[in-house]
C-alpha cells in the first residue's frame, strides 16, 4: 500500500478484482518453458514468474521488481500502471 500510495480500502479492492482471476498452476505445466525464461532474467527466483508467462502467452506480469525490466519479451506492469488500469 506504501508503494502505491493508496489506502487499505482500495488495496481491498485490488485484492478482490485479482483473486477473481488467479489460478494456482503446478510447475509441471510450465517447466518446458524454464530454459528460455533462465536465459531472459538475471534473478534466478524470478525464472518460474517468466515461465509461466510465456507458457501462458500473457500480456504481462504485475510487478515493481526491476529485475523483470531488464528483460524485453514479457511486458511488465507496475503496480502505479495496474491502479491506472483499474481507475482508482
């Protein structure tokens, strides 16, 4: 919430919009995706994050870590772009 610069009520609100729209994947799912993703990003926690995304095709992946920016193939939201988005 610091980050953002909003409240708990709209922190609430985000928590709500996305859990509507999670789902748990098993690694299984993404591991042949784990070699292109460790040549994409330097931080080697962040691997499994780009595999997903790419086994998925998604338009991107929320995060203000800037690790992720370093890499070119995923797009990535800050949670600022993400409130935006949400017009809150």
């Amino acid at each position: 919430m610091t980050k953002a610069n909003i409240d708990e009520k709209e922190f609430d609100l985000l928590l709500v919009l996305f859990f509507e729209k999670i789902a748990l994947v098993a690694k299984e799912e993404y591991s042949s995706f784990m070699k292109e993703a460790n040549s994409l990003i330097l931080d080697k926690s962040d691997i499994p994050f780009i595999a997903l995304a790419l086994k998925a095709r998604a338009d991107g992946i929320w995060s203000d870590d800037s690790d992720f920016l370093k890499q070119n193939k995923i797009k990535i939201y800050t949670t600022k772009e993400m409130i935006d988005f949400c017009n809150l």
